[in-house]
C-alpha cells in the first residue's frame, strides 16, 4: 500500500515539474516574441530616418532608438543576438543566439 501510494505521489510530483518546465518554456518563447518585434520596429525605424540600416544593434542604443538592447530570453545575455544585414544590405536581420528548438519543432535562431 506504501509502495502504490509513493509511486502516484512520485508520478504527480514528476509531471507537475515538466508542466512548470513546459510553462517556463512558453513563458521563455512570448519574451522572444516581443523582444523581436521590438529589436525588429527599432531597426526599421532607424531604417527609416537614416535611409539605411543600422551597422550594429548598439547603433540602436546609442542613435537612441533603445534604452538597452533586450535580454534574450534563452541566453539570459544581450550581447548574443545574430544580426546581420541581408544580403542586398538594404537591412539588418535579427535573431536569437540560442540554437535550441522551440516547442513548435523549430529553432530560435530561425526566428
């Protein structure tokens, strides 16, 4: 009787913690999402003004597009997004610095 009650409270507590680690991650995947749009609308908006894309995403800081470039949610630093001007150069790509795949099956750096 010891051993059937431990085994379901073992279960439980197993899948209540990949409940919160699954939750994390979607909580992790909406703070992308918006750190992207507002990485991406700062890089247009200087695009706009200055009829070129910005060389850096701390031109961004110091052109006073951003306060502070955004933390990635899955690096938990700001310094390693993946920017790079497309291949016309008419503007500047960013992406996540993580390489890990998001529960939708794709990578964050394909973002």
């Amino acid at each position: 009787m010891h051993r059937a009650f431990a085994a379901v409270l073992l279960f439980t507590v197993m899948c209540g913690g990949m409940a919160c680690a699954h939750s994390e991650q979607l909580r992790k995947e909406a703070s992308l999402r918006d750190s992207l749009i507002v990485l991406r609308s700062a890089i247009g908006q200087f695009t706009v003004d200055r009829k070129r894309p910005p060389d850096s995403l701390s031109e961004l800081v110091s052109g006073g597009y951003l306060k502070r470039i955004p933390t990635d949610p899955f690096t938990g630093r700001n310094e390693t997004w993946r920017a790079q001007k497309s291949k016309s150069g008419e503007y500047l790509e960013v992406r996540s610095g993580c390489d890990a795949t998001s529960s939708n099956g794709t990578k964050y750096n394909s973002w």
